[in-house]
C-alpha cells in the first residue's frame, strides 16, 4: 500500500501511526514499533509524510479527502461519520458477516488489493462515485455505543 501510494503524483499522503511511538527520526516507543515494523521502514517512502497526533486530532489537522484503512478497525468506527472518502482493505479470512458487510459496502470502499485501490482513489478524484453521506454503518454500529460509553 505504502509503496503504491508513494508513487501516486499530485496528492499529499500521510501516514498515521500510533501516537507517541516516533518523532521525526527518533523512534519513542519500540513496543509499538515492533507490533508495527512498517514504521522501521516509513523512511524509504520520500513523498509519504509521517503523522502521529492522536487519530481525532490527526484527522481535523489534515481535514482528508481519501483515507486509506489497511483493516476493519477501530478507526474505521471512529471516522465512520467523517466527509472523507473511506477506502478499506477486508482481509478475506476475517470477513463480516453478510448483513453488516452490505451496510460497510454502503459507507467505504471495499478493496482486495492495491490495484482496486488506485481505481477507487481515481474514482473518488475524478468525482465518480461517493460514499462519504452514507451514515447507516455510523448510525448502527458506532452512534449508540457511543452514546452508552458516554454514560
């Protein structure tokens, strides 16, 4: 994903990665650099530029048009209400069941692989087709989860 999204012009990629674990070239936490050895080799991706604020912060700071999710996550709960365009890689051995995986086909983009990614950033570009006013995946499966934690 890094590599294909290194090589895309025109567009400002960031990659979030978990708060507190680098600064600049300084590596801060190894725990969580070792759960995630893609962030040893951020560094080789030149136009890739590195964010660490905490997810909320990260996504009013940079305000995207595209993201990018390479798993069905918490930050995919989180975001699901956001403007962005959200594109997700489903990993076929851990797929929803049918009912829900119909209600995320709604909100994100559902990809297997990087080729189907580039297709769905061109066509999120190209303003083709959007998903972004889809609330139903927020509405059902975060809204009231929400609401109850905050009790």
């Amino acid at each position: 994903i890094c590599n294909k999204l290194n090589r895309i012009k025109n567009l400002k990629k960031f990659v979030k990665i978990l708060p507190l674990s680098s600064f600049k070239n300084i590596n801060l936490n190894y725990s969580q650099l070792e759960a995630n050895p893609i962030y040893f080799e951020l560094f080789k991706y030149k136009s890739l530029k590195i964010n660490s604020l905490d997810l909320i912060s990260s996504y009013e700071t940079l305000k995207p048009k595209i993201i990018v999710m390479d798993s069905l996550s918490t930050p995919l709960y989180e975001l699901s209400n956001s403007n962005s365009e959200i594109i997700l890689f489903l990993d076929k051995f851990n797929q929803p069941k049918k009912d829900v995986l119909s209600i995320i086909k709604k909100r994100f983009f559902i990809v297997q692989n990087v080729k189907e990614m580039v297709s769905c950033i061109n066509l999120i570009l190209n303003k083709k087709k959007k998903k972004f006013d889809n609330n139903l995946f927020y509405e059902k499966f975060y809204k009231q989860k929400k609401f109850n934690l905050n009790l």
